[in-house]
C-alpha cells in the first residue's frame, strides 16, 4: 500500500493533477494558515465556533476549503480576530501568462 506522500508523488507526476494542484496552492496556504493559527491558540473547532457565534460544522466547511461559497472578508476577520490575529492582505505581482 502506497503512502500519502508516494501516492502524491506519483499523482503529480501527471500534468493535468500538476495543473490543479499548482492553481489550488494559494488556497491550500490560507486554509493551512488558519489550522495553524486554531492550533497555536489551542481552540477546538467548536469553541473556535462558539467565539465566533456559529457552529462547529461551519467552522469545519471553513477549514476545510469544501462550503458551497467562499467565506466573505468579514467572517475571515471573525475566525482571526476569535483567535488573536489578524488578517493581512497582500497583492504580489506574479508573471502573466496567456
């Protein structure tokens, strides 16, 4: 049986899963930013919820990249202010391509 990390070697290995992933990358990294930032303040999801005002299952769609929408800048600013942060923007030229 293949490990997580063969397994995703070998899946990258092809260009059209390459493609995806690379085009999902930014949003992997904020998704990662906001597990480790719940982590580091030591909250389950539920609590995290419970600051907020919402549900645990809510907290979890947010987590996890998978809610039918994407979250608004207001409930981003909820989720990181509930847990100490705040949430920094930055618009950083990357190369164009056609």
């Amino acid at each position: 049986m293949l490990t997580h990390k063969e397994l995703k070697a070998r899946a990258l290995k092809r260009a059209d899963v390459k493609a995806e992933y690379d085009r999902l990358d930014e949003e992997f990294a904020l998704l990662d930013e906001f597990l480790k930032a719940r982590a580091a303040a030591g909250l389950t999801q539920a609590e995290l919820a419970e600051r907020i005002g919402t549900t645990q299952s809510a907290i979890a769609r947010l987590e996890s990249g998978q809610g039918k929408h994407s979250p608004s800048l207001a409930t981003l600013q909820r989720y990181a202010h509930a847990l100490g942060c705040r949430i920094e923007l930055k618009l950083i030229h990357t190369k164009l391509t056609s």
